[in-house]
C-alpha cells in the first residue's frame, strides 16, 4: 500500500513540474506564456492574489512575482534586469523620455488603484490619534514629546519616499528613525515596542499573512488628522471610504509600467488588472480600484 501511495505521489509531482515546464517553454502572447513582474513589497498582497486568480483563468500562464523596494525595482528597470513592474509611482515626461531615448522603449504605464500609507502602533497606546505635522516635524529633526520613534519597513522603499516628500527632505534625521527590512519587520517591531509609531503601505493589514496574524492583533491602526478646511472629521482612519473621498491624508495611486515594448503577457495582466475582474479583486481587498466595477442587476416580474 506505502509503494503504491509513493508512487501516486510521484505521478502527481512529476505532473506538476511538467504544467509548470509546459508554461515556461509556450509561446508568449497576451494570455499565455511566463513573465516575471517586479512588485512594490508594500502592496505585494494583493498583486499575489490578482496573479492568482489570473493564473487560474489562463491556464497556460506563469506569473513569477518578485517583492522588491521601490529603489531596487528602478535600479532593476534601469539594468534591464526586469522589464514590468508594480509600483506607487508613475513616470514623469523626462523619465518617460529618458526610456524612449536610452532603452529605445516607450513604457505603457496603468493605473489600477489607491492605496494608504498607514500608521500604526502598541496595542497598549494609550492615544489612537496622529497629527500629521508631529510627523512632519520629526522627521526634520524636531524633537516632539508625542513621538518616540518612527519606523519605516525599507530605507529604499515607497513609503520612504512619499514621506520625505512631504516633509520636504532629502535625508532621514539618524536619531530614533529606524528603516527595517520589510513591512512585516514593522508590524511585529511595533508589536513588541510600546513608544514606535511604524510607517508600512495598509495592504498588510488588510490582507496579514498567517505568520503576521499573531502581531496584527497586538497594533492598532491611527486616525490621521485631517488638515482639509472642510474635513467631515477631525481625525480619520485609513479605510476604504476615506480614501475613495480623499479624507485621509496620506493616499497614493498605483501603477503598472511595461517596458517589453512588445505585446506580451505583461499586456494581459494590465489589462486584466485595470478590467472588471481586476478592479473587483482590488475592491474586495479593502484597497479602491480606479474604475469601480459595474453590477448588473436583473429586474424579474414574478419572485419564485
């Protein structure tokens, strides 16, 4: 029975890695072959779950998704050591130029959604409230009784990034601003650090993996204040209404950039991402699709 059961087994895995070979080795078109598409590590959830769902509707295509730092993805593009990627960042017109002119490629960029960027901390915390400006201020080496220390999940990241902008500043103060390795790093650093304020895209707290469970339920999320004049709140959370409207603060549009310059598998995942099925997928997460996805309603005359 044990030979048996092994051999089985071996049937089963050898069948696999033949559908995983058959898909690597076909023809690449829009809605077949394998490509591997460089991913934002603060919005990595949800792509891995678009990508799945893709795979399943087109089964003779291999999505390889690789989590990375936003500086890292545009080292990589730049190498021409990845040629699509997902990220909280367009392309400006010089950049797109400077593509068009040095690669000899015109990048197709999609936008497919808005995410946040969230602040969290201790459970034990006893204010659940944030003042942007504190933030601003900290970050510029001002010292402020309400923050002990920031932490972000990269020093090349996104959120990096769009926080440095917005506190005007090209560098990171070195006194209690820590940059980790990964949005995960944050939360549990958060977890089990009652004074840290951490800084990571709010996809990983909606969608925690299962080893991150156990320190999601150990933060909490902070209302921002709202600095808008006509701000139905005074302080709001992160959540999916209030970033559709605008309320909450610290918002960013997400973006798909091909480089292939052909119209290959990345073409069909932009496509499926910004589509129907796509926007649905990334309305479900919690996150806000760029183009709501329609419902069609049946009106019937009789109820069975």
């Amino acid at each position: 029975m044990k030979k048996y059961i092994s051999i089985v087994l071996l049937i089963l895995l050898f069948s696999a890695c033949q559908k995983n070979k058959d898909k690597a080795t076909v023809k690449e078109t829009a809605v077949a072959g394998s490509a591997t598409i460089l991913v934002d590590e603060t919005i990595f959830p949800i792509i891995e779950d678009v990508a799945i769902l893709f795979e399943d509707q087109y089964t003779r295509t291999k999505i390889n998704l690789v989590s990375k730092s936003e500086t890292e993805i545009l080292n990589m593009i730049n190498n021409k050591k990845g040629q699509i990627a997902i990220m909280a960042k367009s392309l400006d017109s010089s950049e797109i130029s400077y593509f068009n002119k040095t690669k000899k490629v015109y990048p197709k960029i999609t936008e497919f959604g808005v995410d946040a960027i969230a602040f969290i901390g201790n459970k034990k915390r006893s204010d659940s409230t944030l003042v942007l400006n504190d933030v601003m201020r900290f970050l510029k080496g001002n010292a402020n009784s309400k923050i002990k220390s920031l932490v972000f999940d990269n020093p090349n990241s996104s959120t990096v990034r769009t926080l440095k902008s917005l506190a005007g500043i090209n560098d990171l103060p070195k006194q209690n601003i820590f940059a980790l390795n990964s949005n995960k790093e944050v939360v549990k650093y958060v977890s089990e650090n009652e004074g840290a304020i951490g800084i990571l895209g709010i996809n990983w707290l909606l969608q925690p993996t299962p080893d991150l469970e156990a320190y999601t339920s150990q933060v909490k999320v902070l209302a921002v204040e709202n600095v808008k004049v006509n701000a139905k709140d005074k302080f709001v959370k992160p959540n999916q209404s209030n970033i559709a409207d605008g309320s909450y603060p610290v918002t960013r549009k997400l973006y798909m950039l091909n480089f292939q310059g052909t119209t290959g598998l990345g073409m069909g995942f932009a496509s499926y991402l910004a589509g129907q099925q796509g926007q649905r997928i990334i309305l479900k997460s919690g996150l806000v699709p760029t183009h709501f996805p329609t419902r069609q309603i049946a009106v019937r005359d009789k109820v069975e």
